[in-house]
C-alpha cells in the first residue's frame, strides 16, 4: 500500500513539476495580439506563376520536379513591400502574417539551410521577407510567419495523406526534418523578428474517429515550441484539433470559433478560453493562393461583420489575400481592404482593444465591450432595432460613425431597447455606442 501511494505521489509530483507555466513575456505578448484583432493573412510563392492556387502541385497532381523548375521563371517585378503594407493599414490592419515557407517546400527568404530550393535561386534573387520586414516596422504593423510543416519537396519528410499524393509512400526520416525545420525557425526569428511562428499541416498526420484524435507522427512539439519560446517568440498551429499547453494562440481555420460549422474546419475543435484566438479566412472565393478567373471576392461588408463577429467572440479576424506571380495584390482585393478601412477609421473603436460583449442576436446583432462601454454591431439590412436585459443605467447611446443619437426605451418587463435610423443612408451607421453607468 506504501509504495502504491509513494509512486502515486511521485507521479503526480512530476506532473505537476512538469506543469507549463507562461513567462511574462508571453503573456504579455498574447495580450498585444489579441488587442490588434485584425490581421492580413499573405499566401504567395512560386505557385502565384500557375495561378491556379497554392495546393496547384498536389491538386493538379504534377510532377514535383517539373513544378518546382518554376523557381527558375519566379521574377515578381512588380513586388513592392511598401505598397503592400500601405494597403494593410490603411484597411486597419495591425499586423500581417505571410507564407514564409508553404507546402510545396518553396522558401520566400534566402535560407542557408534547405536544398537549394530559395528565393536566393530565383532570376528576383531579392529577400522578399527581409523587405516585407523593414516596411512592416516602419509602418508600425507586426510581421508574423506561417510555415508550413507538412513538405511536398523535401526526401526526408515523412508523407502523410495528402504528401502521399505527390512523394507516394515516402517514409522520410523525421530526426532529419526537424533539424532542417529547427534551423529554419532559427533564422526566420533571429533575422526577422516576427511576433508568432504561424505552423500548419500537422492535420496530415491525425484524424479524429470514435470519439478520440488519432496522431500518426510524434512532432515532438515540445522540444519545437521551447526552442521558439526560448527566443521570445509565440507559437500557433492550425492543426484543426484542442489546443497544446505550449500553443499560445488558438487557431480557427474558415470557421467562427465555436460556430464548428461544416464550411470550416474545426467540427471537433473546442474553444481555449484562456488564450488568444484568430480565425482566418479568404477574401477570394474558396482559394488562399492566387488563381485566375476567380472574381468571386467578399464584400466590404462581409469583411466587416466578420471582424464584428470575431471579436464579439473574442477572436481575432486573419484575412487573407493572395498576390499574383507579378508581386501584385488583386485590384479587387485593394478595392475591398480600401472600403474596410474607411469603415475601420470610423468605428475601429469598437474593434481593437475589446472583448466579447456578450449580448446579441445570433449574428444579425452582436457586441464587443470595453470597461463600461458597450458597443451593439447591427449587422443584417433591415434590422434596427434590439431589446435585451441590461443591468445598470444607460448614460448615452450613439451611432458611433456619426454621433447620432440611437433611441433608447424601457418595455414593462424591464428590457432595454436600442433603435437606429438609417434614413439619411450613412453605411457607416451600424454600430451603436452604449455608455452605461
């Protein structure tokens, strides 16, 4: 009995010892993410020349070799750094998060580290993250990087599902790849300083059924996460499942955290409630990479209520927009960030820095909050009018654009309901500032 309760004890005195506690570092640089709530998202490499979008080399099923000879015709003449982050703040970005290194194995920086498969080879030659980097500080934007952990490109990657398409059966060797991928990370931070390792692809290697994940490779995350933490940097994975201790961002890919709708992709994906979150999404219609003939974009407005909805849900809004094999953002895209922005100069308010309100309609009707300030997104054509319980006093109530004052009234059963006017046609009148006492 003695030496069952004494192991007993031992192993629960190592769990706890082995307990992840976040430094301060890192909480505080959760904190400032979260704050900013609106991000662009940058998909580019060599796949903007096919234009087809960035899966073109597995979807396409091409022969890897002849799809990465397009290394050598990679000549974005047109790429310029600064034009890029002018389009993102002035649409009320905070910061910005590019494919460092996507699927097909295709570095954007000049890594010293791969198999010759670099920016450094290509007839551009220049160091498109470099630059993306020293225009981002400048403008006072973030820079952060998505990199990919699956590869289609490299021998000693173990092939998954979807790796399998183009490698076949690949068996890899994985202690191999780590040290590659390691190296790597070690030179996107030191060079470049982003605020967040941004990975993706792990979901190749897991499944959930039964009620239970499924994972067919041991990453060995703890060991990649320390060293990124060691070098006061966050981690973030897309992997589509409940999030790691070490994870310091939650990611929802397509999908409203919470919603697991099936359009997105996180049906069996709880919700951390005590961390960052960001959902992404696309601007072009169901493609992340660049692909012509698609002129299918989102709205002015969809992006915006989507930015409502997110941070009522106390998640951040990553969009994504992917430049064309020129080193151009589609004209459409511009035109649609630029609407976003002059939305975002008006009500931005009632974005940055909040939480979740806590009370609205589904998602006609939602709200963020600060301190004692609440603010009421009406987000559906038509609806403009709420009732809902409120405890304390309204000291004001405001079209937050416009300073018009919104009506305000108590039923008999004691709700509040707030009302708008959008007679004179003001498209910036869909928030409604509440002060209360």
């Amino acid at each position: 009995m003695k030496k069952s309760v004494m192991t007993a004890f031992a192993v629960a005195g190592l769990s706890l010892a082995a307990a992840y506690k976040p430094e301060k570092w890192n909480l505080d640089a959760r904190e400032k993410f979260a704050a900013q709530r609106f991000g662009v998202f940058i998909h580019w490499g060599i796949y903007a020349n096919y234009a087809q979008g960035e899966w073109y080399l597995q979807q396409g099923k091409l022969d890897e070799k002849a799809y990465s000879r397009m290394m050598y015709g990679f000549c974005p003449s047109k790429f310029d750094a600064k034009e890029w982050v002018r389009v993102f703040k002035r649409a009320g970005a905070k910061y910005v998060t590019i494919t460092s290194r996507h699927h097909d194995g295709f570095s954007l920086w000049p890594t010293r580290v791969d198999d010759g498969y670099n920016i450094a080879l290509t007839p551009f030659r220049r160091d498109i993250l470099g630059e993306l980097s020293k225009a981002c500080d400048e403008a006072g934007l973030q820079l952060n990087f998505y990199y990919s952990l699956m590869d289609w490109h490299r021998k000693d990657y173990p092939a998954g599902k979807c790796a399998s398409v183009v490698l076949g059966n690949q068996k890899g060797d994985y202690a191999s790849y780590k040290k590659f991928m390691l190296a790597q990370i070690a030179e996107l931070i030191d060079n470049y300083h982003p605020g967040n390792i941004w990975f993706d692809g792990e979901w190749e290697h897991a499944g959930y059924s039964n009620g239970k994940w499924n994972r067919s490779l041991d990453w060995d995350f703890d060991t990649i996460y320390d060293f990124i933490h060691s070098k006061k940097t966050l981690v973030a994975n897309n992997n589509h499942q409940p999030i790691r201790d070490k994870e310091d961002i939650q990611l929802f890919e397509r999908d409203l955290p919470g919603d697991n709708s099936d359009a997105g992709f996180s049906v069996n994906q709880p919700v951390a409630r005590d961390r960052p979150v960001e959902q992404c999404d696309v601007i072009q219609n169901n493609v992340w990479g660049y692909r012509i003939g698609e002129n299918r974009f989102r709205s002015a407005d969809d992006v915006v209520a989507m930015l409502a909805r997110a941070a009522a849900n106390d998640a951040n809004l990553l969009m994504n927009i992917g430049p064309d094999g020129s080193g151009m953002l589609p004209a459409k895209a511009v035109e649609v960030m630029e609407k976003v922005g002059e939305w975002m100069d008006k009500n931005g308010e009632s974005i940055y820095g909040t939480s979740a309100g806590r009370i609205g309609l589904g998602k006609d009707i939602v709200s963020t909050r600060r301190g004692n300030v609440l603010y009421l997104h009406f987000l559906k054509p038509g609806v403009e009018k709420f009732a809902f319980k409120l405890s304390g006093e309204i000291e004001s109530a405001a079209c937050l654009a416009s300073g018009e004052k919104a009506g305000v009234e108590r039923t008999p059963s004691g709700d509040v309901v707030v009302s708008i006017s959008r007679e004179k046609g003001c498209k910036f009148d869909k928030v409604v500032k509440i002060v209360v006492r």
